[in-house]
C-alpha cells in the first residue's frame, strides 16, 4: 500500500514521543502542546492522503481505511491528553518510559513485516519507480529484475493473487522469458478458467515459448477463448500470425479482417495488421490465387454505433493497461452484445460496435432496443469487472435511432 509504511513510522514516533514528553514538560502545558501538534500532524497527514487519492496512487478503499485510522488515533490522543491532566504527578522512572517508547516502533514495524503489508508497498514502490524510469528514457533493467524477484517471493506466500500473476506474466513477456510468462499465466487460468482474455494471455504465452508453433494445446485454448468471445483480440492477432507463418496466407487474412473493428483508427497495431493483410493478398496473388475485394455484405436491420471514449483529465493510469469498450442490454442479459479492446496508448479514440462483432449467434444489437454502453480500464488486464478498474458509463442508446455524438468518459473508480 503506497505510502503506509510512512504512516505505519510517523505514528509510532508519535506514540514514543506521547511517553517521553512527560519527562520534559509540565502536564498542563504538555497537554495544549500536544493537541496542537496532533492537529497538525492530522492535517498534513490528511492533505498528503488526499492527494495520493486524487492522483490514484490508492484506492478509495485505502484511503478510507488510512483516514479512519488517522482519525481514530486523533481521538484516542485527545482523550489520552485529557486523562493525563487528572492523573497524579507521580511519574515513572526514566529508564522505563525510554524502553517503552523505543519498544513501540520496533513492535510495529515487526507487525508490519508479519502481515505481509510491507512486501505489498516494496512491489509498489518498485513499479512505480520503474514506470517514472520508463517514461524518462532511463534504464530499468535492475527494476524490473528486482519487481520480479518481489513479485515471485510474494506470489508464494500467496499463489493465487490474480493481480500479480497477471503483473509477472505481463512482465516476464516484455523480457522475453516466454516459458515463465506461460507458468503465470496458466496458474491466473486456474482462477478465471472461464475468461477469454486470460485464456488468450495464456495461448499466447504458450505458443511462443514452443517456438511459435501451433501446438494442440495452444489451439485448444485458442478455441476455448474464441468460443467465449469470438472478436477476443489477443487470440485473432496471434492465429493470423501463425497462420501467416506456415504460408496459410488466406486463414492469416481471415482471422486478421475479424481482428481490425477492434483497434482503434489510429493504433500503430492497426496499420500492421493493415499491412500483413495487404501482404498477405499479394503473397496469394503472386502464387496464382485470386483474392476477392469485394466488402462484407451488410446484414438487413444491422445495427452500428460510433462512440467516441477518453479519459478524464485528472486520471493517471499506465499507457499499456488494457481497455474494453462493450454495448450491453438495458434491462436485459449482462453479457456484452459487441466488444472492442484496445490500451490506454490508443485513447482517445472512436470506436465502432455493431453486429458483427457479436460475441454469440443471435445475441447482437440489433436484437435489443436499448443498451448502455461501458468503456473500462481494467487493473488487472481482464475483462471482468473488479476493484481498481475506472470505468465510464453511457446510456441508455436507442439502437434504432442513436444520437450521432456518443461520448464515453472513463473517470470513475471502481471500489
């Protein structure tokens, strides 16, 4: 949790310093000292609180939890200072309320390090520092090395953790250790079997530590992914690469046309794959093979909208979280009727959704006359829905008749 420890060590001297002042100071002016002080403290303390709130460094849970803590010892010393004002003047030996007071700090720390709190804010702290290094053109190497290290000691005091499986996987394919981002992956896939972009993460990982071969086990999860959510981006982007590879240039072409109306108009991932495709038609050509030009026909009654999503201005997230713009019934299944994914590298942008990119035969939008429309950062990179996530809400859309100027704002956290 950034920034606890702070807290965790500024309140402990606190402590010490409640026990050791009666030793310098007469009670009566200690006790109006004190309070001042602890306002003081309280407001700095808040301020700071705030601030990381507004910039997203915590949650609003967090800083719930951290103002409540906050408030609470405020109370408890305001009451203490009373107390002491009623107490006898007798007082303790030195050497006694010394100990005390230097047995505080060493005890909370030692409770932080038990709870397993601390090694949250180090990995927190490292990812922060690697993506200030990041985004100044500086070397990471070292911290990524030692986020990774954190990340895997982390993970075996808590093998499931959905967050950090999906963060060493995500990492592990930056450096290119291929068969340890497939080992994160497979295990986030025990804890959402049923999620199609995790199965996509998970094929991905898979195919490329096996040398970039379309073994069944890639295949099947590549299926099993599809068969969630038949426009899953990862999933058609490999396939076609794949495909383009063993010289199957018309299957590469397939599956990247049902990739595009998922990236965003100006997304560098949509000139390549405009480009493979281009290259893949003449490859065809060249071997004698007559490719057809002619469009997709156009489904009667086909329902198309054109939304236009960024994000709000106060909102700091990292430019490669995952983005999901989805249409889905007002009042009806909450299964999404068109989807489209993209990163926060993409935003802003206009995003079309329509009926071909419906996600289960007979479950499109023209098949409703209202939906909401949902564009989300996810945390942890998936599509379903969790704490952390920011999200924007749009809606109810008349399918029939939509305005022509449908804005998504992504600027809400979800607790």
């Amino acid at each position: 949790m950034p920034e606890f420890l702070l807290v965790s060590l500024l309140l402990a001297a606190l402590a010490a310093l409640f026990v050791l002042t009666p030793l310098m100071l007469n009670r009566s002016v200690q006790s109006g000292e004190r309070k001042e002080v602890n306002v003081a403290l309280f407001k700095d303390r808040l301020q700071e609180l705030e601030k990381d709130h507004r910039e997203a460094v915590i949650t609003e849970e967090e800083f719930q939890t951290l103002k409540t803590e906050l408030e609470r010892r405020l109370l408890d010393d305001a009451e203490a200072g009373s107390a002491e004002v009623a107490i006898s003047s007798a007082r303790p030996a030195t050497s006694v309320l010394v100990l005390l007071a230097l047995s505080i700090p060493v005890a909370g720390l030692l409770i932080y390090q038990q709870t397993g709190a601390k090694a949250d804010w180090e990995i927190t702290q490292t990812l922060k520092q690697t993506r200030q290094k990041a985004a100044a053109g500086q070397s990471t190497e070292q911290d990524v090395t030692q986020l990774v290290n954190q990340l895997n000691e982390r993970l075996d005091q808590r093998p499931e953790d959905p967050h950090y499986l999906m963060l060493v996987g995500r990492t592990q394919m930056e450096l290119g250790n291929y068969p340890a981002a497939t080992d994160a992956y497979q295990r986030l896939s025990l804890v959402y079997p049923e999620d199609p972009s995790v199965l996509a993460q998970y094929a991905q990982a898979l195919y490329l530590s096996s040398g970039r071969m379309l073994t069944d086990k890639v295949r099947a999860l590549a299926d099993k992914a599809l068969s969630l959510n038949p426009q899953q981006p990862t999933v058609l982007g490999m396939m076609g690469i794949a495909y383009f590879e063993e010289g199957d240039f018309q299957q590469a072409i397939n599956y990247w046309e049902r990739l595009l109306p998922m990236l965003g108009p100006v997304s560098p991932n949509r000139q390549m794959i405009t480009a493979g495709i281009e290259q893949a038609k003449e490859l065809l050509r060249e071997s004698g093979v007559e490719v057809a030009e002619t469009p997709a026909p156009v489904e009667q009654g086909a329902v198309s909208l054109q939304v236009n999503v960024a994000i709000g201005g106060s909102i700091q997230v990292d430019s490669g979280a995952s983005v999901f713009v989805f249409a889905r019934a007002v009042g009806g299944p909450r299964m999404p009727l068109a989807v489209a994914r993209m990163t926060v590298a993409d935003l802003p942008a206009t995003i079309t959704l329509d009926d071909s990119m419906a996600m289960a035969p007979g479950f499109k939008l023209s098949g409703f006359e209202q939906v909401e429309l949902v564009a989300r950062i996810s945390k942890n990179g998936i599509a379903n829905r969790g704490p952390g996530d920011i999200e924007g809400l749009f809606g109810p859309v008349n399918t029939a008749s939509p305005a022509d100027n449908l804005t998504l704002t992504i600027n809400q956290l979800v607790k």
